[in-house]
C-alpha cells in the first residue's frame, strides 16, 4: 500500500515507511524469537506515529 501512497501524493514518506518496516521487522524476527509478538507490533506503532507526523508536516506543492 505503501509505494502507491509514494507515487500518489509524490512524497518519499511510503517508500521510507516500506523499507523500515521491511528492515525493522525482519530484524526483530531474528532479533527477539521469544518476543517477537511482543516487539514488532511495538516497532510497527512506532513507525506508524512517525509516518503520520511527516505526513502531518510535509509540505505541498499548491
């Protein structure tokens, strides 16, 4: 969903979500096997805040 919103709104903040998200739960995966329900979920709320407050205060082209 991410890399359409990128293309759709002309903003790189989809592909940044994209490949964190990629890369952060992989990692955790590995990471925390015992914790990982516990820790990706946290990690994905996190990126998720962050994406909305880049969102929230990008700038447009109008």
């Amino acid at each position: 969903m991410w890399l359409p919103v990128t293309w759709i709104i002309d903003h790189w903040v989809g592909l940044f979500h994209t490949l964190t998200r990629t890369f952060s739960v992989l990692t955790l995966w590995y990471v925390f096997p015992e914790d990982r329900f516990i820790y990706i979920p946290f990690a994905i709320v996190i990126l998720y805040i962050v994406t909305i407050f880049i969102l929230k205060n990008r700038k447009t082209n109008k």
